[in-house]
C-alpha cells in the first residue's frame, strides 16, 4: 500500500468518515474513497473494514496506532 492509502486506513480503524479522514490529511472525499478502493483491492478485501481487518492481520496496522 502506499502511505496515503495505508494513512486512510488507519484513520478509518480509529472511526472516522471518509468526509473527517479528508479533512485530517487535505484531501476531497472522493480521493480518500478512491483510496480506500486501491487499498481493498491490493488487499483483495471486499470493502473498507475488511480492507482493515486484513491490513492489521498482515501488520501494516499497528493496533497501538488505532486510538
């Protein structure tokens, strides 16, 4: 993953909206949604919290990160 999309996800493992995570890291919400795209099928996940299931199964998630 790149560290946007990995970014994207770990904020989204803490539980924020596509809307909050763009404001966090100055993106739009179609960006951050686009990313979460990339990231699922680089993960083979079916949506966005399997996409972070399996990014913290395959420790590119830390649960210490996850607030």
């Amino acid at each position: 993953l790149t560290k946007s999309e990995r970014n994207c996800l770990v904020w989204c493992a803490c539980g924020k909206t596509s809307v909050e995570i763009g404001k966090i890291l100055s993106l739009s919400e179609h960006t951050v949604n686009h990313y979460f795209t990339l990231s699922a099928t680089k993960l083979g996940a079916t949506n966005r919290t399997h996409a972070v299931a399996k990014a913290i199964k395959v420790g590119l998630i830390d649960l210490d990160e996850i607030n």
